[in-house]
C-alpha cells in the first residue's frame, strides 16, 4: 500500500522546505500550499493522509482550519505548528479536534514521532480501522453506552489529554485501556499509575525514576513509569490524589514533554500519552484549592463521563451474563441460569458501587446457587442500599445526584442564613474555604 501524501500549510518557504525534507526521509511525500483557501481546495482534490498546518496564516490562522476539517473531513487528522510556549493554542487547537502540536523552533525527533502516530490513522501501517473499538468490552445497548463507545472511538483518533471521571467501579480504567487500543499508539505500552497507591516520599522517583546514588537506597538507575510509557499511553488512575508538588512536575511533562529523573541534571524527552481519571469531583478541588487550576485544564481537554450502572439498568442483563461467564470459566465451574426472578432483583438493584458491585453479587451468588440456577435467594444486596422501586421515574439517571446536591443547598442556605447571608462567615461555619462556598453557591443556582 502506498504511503499518504502529507499536506503543508506554511507561508514560510524555508520552514516548508524543512518539513519537505524530513517527510521526504520518512519515505512520504509532500505537498506544500500558503494559505487556508488554497488548503481547503487542495484537500478536496486530494486524498491526504496528514495536515501539518502552521498558525499564523495570510488570509486566517491554523484554528480556522482545524475547526473546518473537522466539520468536512474529520477522518484527516491535522497537527498544528504552535509559537514556544505558547500552551492555550496548543490546547484549543485541541479542543477543536487537532490530532497533536508541535512547537517552533522545531525538534525533528518530536515531528516524526508526531508524523508516524498520524500516519497509522490513515491505515497505512501495521493494523488499521482505528476509531472502532477494538475489543468490544464495554458491554450494553442502552444509549448511554452507545454515546460512550462512539465518544471514545473519536478521541482515540487524537493525541490531546483525555480525563475519564465517573463514580467508583464504572470502569474508568477500561475506558482508559480502550481509548488506547482504538488508537494509533496501540502497539505501544498501556502502563497504569494508581496515584494514591504510590507513598508520597517515593511518587516523585515511581513516575519519574532516579540515577544511582541519588538518595539512599538508589543503587542503580531505574527508569520511572513515565519512561516505561514511551510510545504509548500512561493513564493516571485518581488522579486528584497526587500531592501539590507533584502536580506541578505533572504539568511540566505535560507541557514540555521532558522529565527529570531524580539526580538527574538533565531532562530527558518522553513521548506517551496521558489519560487520567478520578471518581473526585476536580472543579470543586480546584475552587478549594487542593488541585491546580492550570494543571486541571491541561488534563481536562477532552472529558468522558462513564455512567453509573443505576443509569443504564436496562444492560444489566447483558452485563450479569457475561459476567457469570467469566466468574464460571475462571473457578471451572459450569455456566449457571439465571432465574426471573433473580433478574427482575438484579435490574431493578441501585448499585452504589456500579459495575464492581454486580460482579461481588454475581459472584457470591454463583458460589451459593444449586442446581445450576440462580435464584432470587442467591442475590445479596449491601446493606442499607435496598433496591430501587419498579416504576420508571424513580430509575432516572442522577438521582443519587440529584439528593447529595439537594443536602448540600439546604446546609449551604441554612448556613448563610444564620450569618445573615455573610459569605465569609457563612463558610468558615461550613468548614470550607470562601472559594469552595463560592463555587458551591454558583454550581447549585443558589441566589
């Protein structure tokens, strides 16, 4: 199969001849245009493979074009020559749907890393199709779960930051493990950090790693999980766990690709891709100032939300099947039945702990059924979380929500009644900053 031709959008003849060059060694050709008009003719007379696009541009700027190749042809990916430094381009170059950035002057190692993940889009390497889930592991066919397999085949098409929120036991990390096989680093590492696993004193020379004898206890240099990560993803589980210090460092390694190992005297360059998640609420760390604000916008480019399994309890069905299947196979046990009325208790269950939950009652049930069969008695709930009831209204989506948010606005309001509505007083009774409470007045539409 012959190899993509790459468009160049530049009106500086030397910089256009650099890229030439380099794309040339590559084994790819190019084709080098000035202006957005003549880029936007260019591409629907030909089938380009990759868009190289500076910013600053005659007749608009790269932005413009990103946001129009998105609308006509999304399935060209299209990277952005950014000034230095210049990081709010980067990220709404992003946001628009930019597959990546690289910024001037240019390091050629980082353009053809850059060149070679856009490549494997246009299905001209090993493997194609990406964009389509490549294990079909997120089970269900309620239209959330739909959304969120088509949301994550779409990102996975880009290099940009991705933050995964949702409740505890959704499977966060298996939308992480997804986006990363759908995408073009999937031949890479996919290297998992639980970021409130690691001690504080040791998560600086875990994520980073550390030279010999740089403190005691380093008797050889050990590459960090960053470096394991390179050329493919490093998804960053609970991330609102990492202490102050080390979001900062985080934020470097966002922004200028480069880490320093512990003892170290110089960076050194990494290229993976960073996922993260967190079951936390960030905006409200940020507003408290327990997360860094700059840090969250870098991480939060692009946002997928997993939903709770009480939103989507139409695929409990599918989900308790495949699940049984699994738990059966791995203790060797015969595949039971799952009896009526045991699936009416099971779809109709709340699950504070999601998907995790079903799979400990699951469990427990197949362990305890006889006969091969399943039935209403082999189903355990968590005590205190009864099941909801049957009728449709009180199984809308958010309703846990929707009561911890209704809680929160009384004791906000009583509290600022009984300071005759001073703020500053109002959260000091609360026990919260006055900028938590402003941020906590404003998400609730409290006047």
């Amino acid at each position: 199969m012959p190899k993509p031709m790459v468009l160049i959008v530049d009106d500086e003849p030397d910089l256009c001849e650099l890229l030439s060059i380099t794309l040339g060694r590559m084994g790819l050709e190019s084709r080098a245009v000035h202006d957005v008009a003549t880029a936007k003719s260019a591409v629907r007379e030909h089938g380009f493979g990759l868009c190289l696009t500076d910013m600053q541009l005659p007749d608009g700027n790269g932005l413009d074009l990103v946001d129009w190749l998105q609308t006509n042809l999304p399935d060209l990916p299209v990277a952005v020559i950014t000034a230095h430094g210049n990081v709010e381009t980067a990220v709404r170059a992003l946001k628009l749907g930019a597959f990546d950035f690289v910024s001037k002057p240019l390091d050629l190692a980082d353009l053809r890393k850059l060149v070679a993940q856009a490549i494997k889009l246009s299905g001209h390497d090993v493997g194609t199709d990406t964009g389509v889930i490549v294990a079909p592991r997120l089970l269900g066919q309620s239209a959330a779960m739909e959304e969120l397999r088509e949301l994550i085949g779409r990102v996975a098409r880009s290099q940009a930051p991705v933050h995964i929120s949702g409740e505890s036991g959704t499977g966060k990390e298996l939308v992480a493990q997804l986006i990363h096989e759908s995408g073009s680093r999937r031949d890479g590492p996919f290297v998992p950090v639980n970021c409130g696993a690691i001690p504080t004193e040791l998560m600086e020379s875990e994520l980073f790693g550390h030279k010999r004898g740089s403190f005691t206890g380093a008797v050889a240099d050990k590459k960090g999980l960053v470096q394991v990560a390179e050329g493919g993803t490093l998804f960053l589980d609970e991330v609102a766990d990492l202490p102050l210090h080390m979001q900062v460092k985080l934020l470097r390694l966002i922004q200028e690709r480069t880490v320093r190992p512990v003892g170290e005297a110089r960076e050194v360059a990494v290229d993976a891709r960073i996922l993260s998640a967190t079951h936390k609420d960030l905006a409200g760390l940020v507003a408290d100032g327990r997360f860094r604000e700059d840090l969250y916008y870098r991480i939060n480019v692009i946002e997928i939300k997993v939903p709770p399994l009480r939103g989507r309890l139409e695929d409990v069905p599918d989900l308790a099947r495949a699940v049984l299947n699994r738990l059966a196979r791995r203790s060797k046990l015969p595949v039971p039945e799952i009896a009526p009325d045991a699936m009416r208790l099971l779809a109709s269950y709340h699950y504070p702990g999601n998907v995790r939950e079903l799979e400990n009652i699951l469990e427990r049930a197949l362990t305890l059924c006889a006969d091969g069969k399943i039935t209403a008695g082999d189903i355990a709930v968590r005590p205190g979380a009864a099941p909801l009831p049957a009728a449709p209204a009180e199984l809308s989506d958010g309703a846990l929500d929707a009561q911890v948010a209704h809680i929160e606005r009384e004791a906000i309001v009583k509290a600022l009644e009984q300071t005759r509505y001073n703020k500053t007083a109002a959260a000091k009774l609360l026990g919260i900053t006055f900028r938590a409470l402003r941020y906590r007045i404003k998400k609730l539409g409290i006047e």
